[in-house]
C-alpha cells in the first residue's frame, strides 16, 4: 500500500510540474512575443518607420516623434482579426506602451498594458513595466522588467495566472534598430504563478535565460520550480537552438516536455 501511495503522489507530482512547466513556458512565449511588439514600436523613434506590423495594424503615437515631447503614448491596433508575425504568432486586439524617454536612455519607464488582446487565439491581460537601468558591467543595457497579474484564458477553456520580477540583458542587435528580430536578451530573476488546474508554483532562474526575438521558445538556461506540496524540479531548456523541447529532473529522474 505505501508504495502503491508513494507511486500515485510521485505520478501526480509529475503532472503537476508539467503542467506548471508548460503554463510558465506559455507566458514566457506570449510575453515575449509582446516584448516585440513593444520594442519594434519604441526604439525606432520615427513616424514613417516600417514596422514590423505595420502591415496587419494601424499604429498612432501621441504627441508624435518630431514633437520631441515626452512622455509618450503608443497604440498598436491589430483589429479584430488575427495578423501572423514572423515570429510565428497570431495577435488580435490592442498593445498600449507608455513610455517615459527614449527607449536607450537610463531612467526611462516602459509601462505595456493590453486591451481585449489575443496571442495564438488565447485572451491574454495584465501589465509589463520595463525601466532602464542604464550599461552593466558588460556594457551592456539592462533592463528592471516586471509582469503583475498577468492572465491567460487559454482557447482549451482553461486559465492561468502568472507574476515576474526580471533583470534582462541586452547581449545583441542593438546596433541594428530597424531590424529588432536579431536583438537577444539574457533574463535572470524569479516568478510565481497557477496553474490552468488552480496548483500554485514558484520558480528562479538558476542560469540565465536566453531569448530571442526571432524565435517563439526560450532558447537555453534552467530553472528550479517549486509546485505547491512538492519538492523543487530543475528544468532544462536546452543548448541554444530555437525548439520547443525541453527536460526537467526530478528525484534523479529526466522527463521531456514540449513547450507550446
């Protein structure tokens, strides 16, 4: 019998961390994909610029740029019918970025809102605040990069829920302003969240996260996630390719997961 219990705890343990692992990597993924929405709009600084969404939605900024006042509000308007990136996700609905100063300066204050937005047909909500923290160590623009209560209702008929608090680091593409889908980031930090069942979870970054803006998945970096009633899982996302797939170890033992 206590084996028998022991299997059925270990086995549902196991359901619960994949389930949080793949909850995680979806907002992951969705707030990536509005990070580059966001950048592409910001960091250009011109009213003509071809964005990269300019074709699929209608984009204001106010007061415009040549105004040369700050601070500035920007609105990307998909509509009501989804518009397929070249990062190979479908949005709809509206990105709000307020923005404080110039995208590059130290001290500016990004704030991303979302109104009636859907990412790959999953209604998303909640707010990003992104400061710029100015050049580390590396030389480096760092950013201070925080997502509070943020929601999927996911098109499966489930939701979920989910918190961060990062430090992301700008390692490449910023010499290349009208080409963003080039820019990588390393992201360090932690986050919380629940799960699409109601199981909550935590996790920190144990080596820092590589992400791309060309690419829908985490790259490479591992994490420790800790579900609700259950020891600590490390999570694997691999050696740098741009794939969905990804390992955790538990208890010694390897599990594969997919990352959506």
């Amino acid at each position: 019998m206590f084996t028998s219990c022991q299997k059925e705890d270990e086995e549902e343990a196991n359901q619960i961390s994949a389930q949080a692992l793949e909850d995680n990597a979806e907002f992951e993924s969705t707030f990536n994909g509005i990070e580059s929405v966001s950048v592409d709009v910001a960091d250009k600084e011109s009213d003509n610029a071809n964005y990269e969404y300019k074709s699929c939605a209608s984009i204001s900024v106010v007061p415009n740029w040549l105004s040369g006042q700050w601070p500035k509000t920007i609105t990307v308007d998909f509509g009501d019918t989804n518009c397929l990136g070249r990062d190979g996700n479908y949005r709809r609905g509206k990105i709000r970025v307020e923005i404080t100063g110039r995208y590059r300066d130290s001290g500016t204050v990004i704030t991303t809102s979302l109104e009636n937005f859907y990412h790959n047909n999953n209604r998303v909500q909640g707010s990003k605040t992104k400061t710029n923290l100015g050049r580390n160590s590396n030389n480096n623009l760092n950013y201070d990069v925080k997502v509070e209560n943020a929601h999927i209702d996911h098109v499966n008929g489930y939701s979920f829920g989910w918190n961060s608090n990062r430090n992301v680091e700008w390692i490449a593409g910023e010499n290349t302003i009208f080409n963003f889908f080039d820019d990588q980031y390393l992201v360090s930090g932690s986050a919380n969240g629940f799960t699409g069942e109601g199981k909550n979870y935590s996790l920190n970054i144990t080596k820092n996260l590589e992400v791309q803006l060309n690419c829908k998945w985490i790259k490479s970096g591992t994490i420790a996630i800790k579900p609700e009633n259950f020891n600590e899982r490390t999570v694997d996302y691999g050696n740098g390719n741009c794939d969905r797939l990804a390992t955790y170890t538990v208890n010694g033992k390897e599990y594969q997961f997919s990352m959506r």
